[in-house]
C-alpha cells in the first residue's frame, strides 16, 4: 500500500504541526519520487485560519439558494457541522474546479499546483486554502494531509485534473504514453490510496479515451476499482449545464460509499434552445482596442440578462482583466475578413502567406465568436485566436472567463498570457458545480447507506494497480 493509514481519533488534532510550524517541508515525499524532479516552493495561505476554519464550517451557498444548482431542501440534513465535506483540490490551476465545488458547498481545503503563476491567481481568489505550490510527483500525501490537521480517510472528495494537453485530439506531437506529463495520473492515484476520500473527482479532455485505445482510462478505472471505489467515466458538455461555451470533458467519478454515482441525467441540464449564448455572457463588458492593458474599467452598461447579473454579483462599478493580446497590423487586418461564426477560411489567400500548409488549418483558427450561440471552446489563445463577435481583436481574460463561467469577482493575477492560460485550462465553475452538486444529490438519495465513520470503509481500501490495462471502459453515462 502507498502511505500506511493511519487511525484516527475521529478528532481534528489540537495544536497542529502545520499551524505551529506554518510554511515548511512536512510534506516532501518520502519515498523516492517516480521520476527525479527539482523541487518546487511550498506556499501556504494563513495556517491559523485555516486551523481555525476546520472547526466548524457550515453549508450554507446552495441551501440559502445562492447556487444555480439549488439542491433539494432535504439537503440540509447533511449539513453536517461536525464532520462538513471537506476537499482536496490537485493540479488545481487558477482553481475552476475548486471554486465549483465551493458553490456547491464543499470546503476545500488544500490544493497542489506547480506553477507559481497559477498558484498566485488560486491564492488570491481562495485565501483560506493551505496551497502547495510544488511538484505532486515530490510529495508525501500523508504528509500533506498532515500539514491540514487531517488523517486519511477524513477528506470527503479528492478533486483533480492533471495537464490535458498531452491527451488532446487536436495535439499530433506528444499524444503518446511517451509523454511524461501523460503519467500524472499516477500521482493522482497514490494521493487516493493514501488519503482515501469517500468520493473521487478526475476531470481531463474528452481526448483520454481515445489516445493509445484509452489504455490510461481503463488504467484509472482498473486502479479505482481495485482500491474499493465504484467508478464511472462520462463526458460532459458544459453548454447543456450552464456554461456559455461548448467544451466536451470527461469525469471519472468514484466512491468507496456504495452510494450511487450520478449519471448525466442527473446534471442540471439546459435545453439545447435555452443554452447561454455569448450575446447574454459578455455584452455588458468594456469594448476594448486591440492590445487593451487597463485592467480595471467602468462597466459601459447595466447587466441585461440573467448570467451578466449572476457574473456581476458582489461587484462595484469596476469590472478587472481588461487585457487583450496586442497583434500586428497584418493580423488585425485578417480579423476584418472574417464574418461572425466564420474563420480563417475567411481570410483572402493573399494575406495568409505564411500558412504554407492550409490543411493543417482547423476551424478554430482565426474563428469569430456568434453572438447568438455559445462560444466555441476557450483554448490558449495563441494556439486558437477567438475572435470578439464585433470588435477585430482577441478576446480579453475577462471575457474568457466570462465564457468558462468565472464570476468577476475573480481575479486573475499576473500578467496577460500566464492569466490566459490559466483561464483556458480551467474547469468551467458552473460545470464542476453541476457535478459537486449531483454528488451531493446521491448523498441525499440514499442517506442511509451513508457512512458516518470515514475510517470503517477507509480500512478497506486497498491497493491500487496502475498497471493493468485490460479493464473493460463504462461510458454508461455519455453525452450523445
Ligand atoms: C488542466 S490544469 C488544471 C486546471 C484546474 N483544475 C482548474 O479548474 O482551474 C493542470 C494544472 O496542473 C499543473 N501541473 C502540471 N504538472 C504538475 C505537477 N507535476 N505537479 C503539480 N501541478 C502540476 C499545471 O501547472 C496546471 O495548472
């Protein structure tokens, strides 16, 4: 087994090495890590608060119905105040996923993320969060559960989503088990076996089940499976659950409950004629020039339709991340060509001489956002160039995280291309929400084969394998 369990009091531990020693190394690994890597910094927010929060930490944004997932009144009775469902966020990015869930109830409290520039945003929006900002692959998961005051088998969910890019369909170099951003999952994994959270959340690109014949899917579910937890994959659309944006992603999601795992029917789900448009999610925003750098500015108007008010909720009269990428002559000038909802097949040849070779071009490129559908998926702006539907520039970080579902009170720190792609590899917040709250809707489905004491189902946890590649992939759950 990777991290012996240890036993609990079923007590939170008074005067925490963490809240004693604050920012140290309590939570290096151990054990050699998988594959040698330098060490990264660890950061921690506020350790007393932190202490202080675990406490006590009521539910209270669905059921006071702040959450446009609202879940049903019997909801309330899981409002547990002396064991709340607590959650770990890793590979946590700018905190998408994290401020889902969040939404939905949960408390999250610790994240890992390597890169300091997304550690920043995440530190900045979820200040009461213990952040590790260092290698996973270094980390001794026992260790980080420690620094929190915390024994395995007391967190409720593990949630994480590792790189995608190295699964993408769109990725033709590095689409290979030989990339070892493809084997973090592993690490993943061993924070599971070693924390054992009653349920699992592992998001990642729609690609995973179809590189190498979905060998790493079956690998997850295998070693999920064999560790004790019932596990699904199922790919979601965000657009149909509340997200200005089509972007289809897969979640696994596990429990070691016996619980039920929601299906897709479970989501809140949008019909297809009421889905959020791009006119409804960024109207109200700033018109910019190409290269805007002002971040903060007067919103032009007032909201004029419902997600502008939710997105706008516990904002003053500024609205932040303003920034739009500064392009050259040329390219503005091909931005001219191009109708709303049409691309770079717009663009006269003439002024395309430096794609040599067009079949390489997908319909993303140089694509021109329609104002009366939702956007197409929010990528790096580098490698997509979304077009604003009326205005010849990219998009700014504001708008694209309007269209991934980031309220404005968000703040993406940092400058223009780390708050892109932060804002791009995100979870889109009201999909992580539609999925936290469906979780909490299987709770409350079945509260009575709910286990009161982590530590009964955690001892029976087992150990996982990740080597296995013959599991049998349940896509019961698909979207069409
Ligand atoms: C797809 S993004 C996660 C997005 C996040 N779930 C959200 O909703 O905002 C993957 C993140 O993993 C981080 N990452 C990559 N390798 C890592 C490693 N070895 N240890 C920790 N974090 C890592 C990246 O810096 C990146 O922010």
């Amino acid at each position: 087994m990777v991290g012996a369990c240890r036993e609990s009091t079923g007590h939170r531990r008074k005067g925490s090495s963490r809240g004693e020693q604050g920012v140290d190394a309590t939570c290096v690994r151990r054990t050699p890590p998988c594959r040698s890597l330098d060490r990264a910094p660890v950061v921690t927010n506020s350790p007393s608060s932190l202490a202080a929060s675990l406490t006590k930490i009521p539910l209270t944004s669905h059921i006071e119905g702040s959450s446009c997932h609202p879940l049903p009144e019997d909801a309330a009775q899981f409002d547990r105040q002396d064991r709340p469902f607590l959650a770990i966020d890793l590979f946590a990015g700018a905190g998408g996923l994290t401020q889902g869930f969040r939404d939905a109830g949960f408390k999250v409290v610790q994240a890992v993320e390597q890169d300091p520039a997304a550690t920043a945003t995440y530190t900045a929006n979820h200040p009461d969060v213990d952040v590790i900002c260092a290698d996973i692959q270094t980390l001794d998961p026992i260790a980080c559960l420690e620094r929190i005051n915390l024994a395995c088998g007391e967190v409720s969910i593990l949630i994480g989503g590792p790189p995608c890019q190295g699964f993408s369909e769109s990725n033709r170099r590095t689409r290979t088990l030989a990339n070892p951003k493809n084997h973090l999952y592993i690490d993943f994994l061993r924070f599971v076996t070693s924390v054992k959270p009653e349920w699992v959340v592992f998001e990642n690109v729609a690609g995973l089940r179809t590189m190498e014949r979905g060998v790493i899917l079956s690998r997850i579910l295998v070693a999920l499976r064999e560790a004790g937890y019932e596990a699904e994959s199922c790919l979601l659309n965000s657009a149909n659950h509340g997200v200005p944006q089509v972007r289809r992603r897969l979640f696994v999601i596990a429990n070691r409950l016996n619980l039920p795992i929601p299906q897709k029917t479970d989501l809140v789900t949008l019909a297809k004629s009421d889905r959020i448009t791009v006119r409804q999610a960024i109207a109200d925003l700033p018109m910019l020039p190409n290269g805007a750098s002002i971040d903060k500015l007067e919103y032009p108007s007032n909201p004029t339709s419902d997600y502008q008010r939710k997105m706008r909720q516990g904002v003053g009269k500024l609205v932040s991340g303003n920034l739009v990428t500064r392009n050259c002559a040329h390219i503005q000038q091909r931005y001219r060509h191009i109708p709303e909802g049409g691309n770079w097949k717009d663009i006269p040849v003439s002024l395309l001489s430096n794609y040599t070779d067009r079949t390489r071009c997908h319909t993303g490129i140089y694509h021109r956002l329609s104002w009366d559908l939702p956007a197409k998926v929010i990528g790096n702006f580098r490698k997509n160039m979304l077009v604003h539907p009326n205005q010849d520039r990219g998009l700014s970080v504001r708008e694209a995280a309007r269209l991934q579902g980031f309220p404005d009170t968000y703040h993406f720190t940092g400058t223009i291309g780390p708050s892109q792609q932060q804002v791009a590899d995100a979870v889109p917040p009201l999909l992580a929400e539609a999925v936290a709250v469906a979780i909490f809707r299987s709770l409350v489905s079945a509260p009575q084969r709910f286990s009161p004491d982590p530590m009964t189902a955690a001892l029976t946890v087992g150990t996982v394998s990740t080597s296995k590649e013959s599991a049998s992939i349940s896509h019961t759950n698909d979207i069409p």
